[in-house]
C-alpha cells in the first residue's frame, strides 16, 4: 500500500508481550479509497508507557466502546469490526521498510480529509 490515508475496518487484532515494547498486531481491511478497495494493511500499534497515547487516539477515534475505555480496558475481539480513517507511511529501518501508523480519525471525516489530501498531493 502506498502512503496515504484510507477508510478500513479491524480485521484482527492481538496483543503481543515484548518486554520493552508490548503491541498490538492489527490487520485492517481497506474500504476507501476504491483503487485499494479489499486490500490488507498489517501494522504494529504499541502501548508501551510511551505509545499508550496513540493506542488511546486510535480507540477514541475508531468507536471503541467508551465503558471498557473508562475502566482501561481492551478486549481483543470488541475490536474487531471497528471502522475509521487511518494515516500511514513507510520508512527504511535497518535496512527494512517499516510500515508507521500516524494518524487516525473517525471514517466519517473521509470526505473532508480526502479532499484535503488531494489538494496537497495536487500542490506537490
């Protein structure tokens, strides 16, 4: 997939302990934009006590149910089905290309955030 932003849905979701970085391995199905229409996203979202801010950015925005939210806690499969907007690019580390998750927001914003990307791409 190339950088950008797309509409997707939670497909899986699974904790992973790793002694400095835990994660959680997602995969996404691309619903938007068309030409990425059934497509697969695999990322890495850590919550780790440094990440716990964007695993709290990617819950908020995605649906996640506000009463497991309010108690912290999160059940793997209440995460499935979960749509929103996803911003992602790719770097190069140690020599392989690392797939980043920087952004979300509710699927609803697509219209306006799609327009805006088009306009900056068209500005590029």
């Amino acid at each position: 997939m190339p950088d950008g932003i797309y509409v997707v849905r939670t497909q899986r979701a699974r904790y992973r302990w790793h002694k400095h970085k835990p994660f959680y391995s997602l995969q996404f199905y691309v619903l938007r934009p068309a030409a990425f229409v059934a497509g697969s996203i695999s990322a890495r979202l850590y919550c780790g006590p440094k990440g716990l801010w964007k695993l709290g950015w990617f819950l908020r925005d995605f649906g996640y149910n506000q009463d497991l939210l309010d108690r912290d806690e999160i059940d793997e499969q209440a995460l499935m089905g979960l749509q929103g907007i996803i911003r992602i690019s790719h770097r190069i580390l140690s020599g392989r290309s690392v797939l980043n998750l920087d952004a979300f927001a509710p699927a609803a914003d697509w219209d306006r955030l799609a327009s805006a990307e088009e306009r900056s791409s068209d500005v590029a």
